[in-house]
C-alpha cells in the first residue's frame, strides 16, 4: 500500500499524464480542448490526481481493516 506523502506524489505524477492525453492527444478529435490549455487546467489536474490517490489511500485500508 502506498505510504504517507507519498500518495499525494504518486497521484500529482499521475495526473501529468492525464492533462496531456486530455489536451494534447484528444485535441485531433475535439479541437475546442486547445482553447482550454492553461495553467489552471493543470493544476486541477494535478489536484484531482492527488486526491484520487489519496482517496484510494483512505479506502484500501477501510478494506483491509473490515477483512480483519
């Protein structure tokens, strides 16, 4: 399981790549996507990506504890 601030990290870094598939690699089939590349769109996802890491953090260990 991923340990303390590392979760955060994890997700920031996996939240890069998904602000560009999003606004670099889907702009061939949705061009309007370019017009919102801006700082904005990466800092959300870079939050959205640690909090999806930190959630995920949060209920893998609620599963393990109710196994016990």
């Amino acid at each position: 399981m991923i340990q303390g601030g590392g979760t955060l990290s994890i997700g920031v870094r996996h939240g890069q790549p998904l602000y560009l598939a999003n606004f670099y690699v889907f702009t061939k089939w949705f061009p309007w996507f370019a017009d919102a590349r801006d700082w904005i769109s990466i800092f959300t996802h870079l939050v959205q990506g640690g909090l999806w890491a930190y959630l995920y953090k949060i209920l893998a260990r609620r599963a393990v504890t109710e196994v016990r």
